[in-house]
C-alpha cells in the first residue's frame, strides 16, 4: 500500500494483512485446493439376434407305405433380452415347391415333406403368406430352442430308392 505523508514523500506501508500474508509465504505449510465435476458415461444396447438349426432327418423310409413318417427338426435363436423376433421359413429349394408341399430332391426325382409349427400338424410354417405362420417370441439373452415338426405323407409309392434331401432358409426377423 502507498501513503503520501505531508512531506509528498512516498512510503511503503505493510498493512497488517500484507505483513501476515509476507510471513504465510515464509512460514507456512501450503495447502492443495480440490474441485469435482461428473464424467458421463453412455452405451445403447442394440438390438441383435443369431439363428443356428439342427437337421431334420426322417432316417430311412418305405415310399410304399401308406402311413405318414414324421420327425422333428430344431431352430435355436438367441436375441437380445426384449427383443421381439419372428421365424421364418422358405418353400425350400426343390422344384415347384410351395410351404405346404416341399420338395427333397435326389437328382431328378422328389420325395414330398411338410414342415409344421406344432406336432398336431395343422399350422404350416412358412413365411406367413400363403396359408403359413411364422414363429415368433422375444428375446430373453439365452438360446430360445424351437422345435421343428416335419412330416412325409404316406402312399408316395412313386419314389425311387435314393438319398433325397433339401435346404429350408431359416430367416429371423427383429
């Protein structure tokens, strides 16, 4: 601080405060000041989901039976807990076939087969079109196993001995 006197003659004064904060800087222990503030932190969990099949194999079958051969398949999708999905089936890839007659070939020749969504054998599975239903849950994060019901009606007594089979595409949608 600066105080002229009557003299006009300037002089340092140290205030008291001066003084003490002079003798702080000296003699005293220093202290560390702190201050905070929040980091965000985000993630957005999407949405996903797999698809894996086990086959479906009827084994070795009399074409000249009347009786159907029936046996079961299986689906296993895995999505996101929450997650809403559908199944569904293609016609397969035999010639002309349709969800309710599918086609397992052995070179030129067919052996008909169904695929279904329960074992009473009522509701086709398809794509939803076409008098077939889908498949659908939602997701819990686990594997949801789904069973698949194929049956091969009886009588076709047409068919050639031979090692017949075919490829159903599997599409899941979520």
């Amino acid at each position: 601080m600066t105080v002229f006197n009557s003299r006009n003659s300037v002089r340092t004064v140290l205030t008291a405060a001066g003084s003490a904060a002079l003798g702080f800087g000296l003699t005293g222990t220093a202290h560390a000041g702190t201050t905070s503030t929040d980091l965000s932190v985000e993630a957005n969990v999407t949405a996903n989901c797999t698809v894996s099949t086990s086959a479906l194999d009827f084994g070795d079958i009399d074409s000249r039976s009347a009786t159907a051969v029936t046996g079961t398949g299986g689906v296993s999708v895995t999505c996101t807990n929450g997650t809403s999905w559908t199944a569904a089936a293609d016609a397969g890839d035999g010639a002309s076939a349709t969800f309710a007659t599918r086609k397992m070939t052995s070179g030129a020749n067919t052996l008909n087969y169904s695929l279904y969504t329960t074992n009473g054998y009522g509701t086709v599975w398809g794509d939803g079109t076409s008098g077939s239903a889908t498949i659908g849950n939602t997701g819990s994060g686990s594997a949801q196993s789904i069973i698949v019901y194929g049956r091969i009606p009886g009588g076709q007594s047409g068919v050639p001995a031979g090692s017949y089979s075919d490829l159903v595409s599997v599409t899941i949608t979520y």
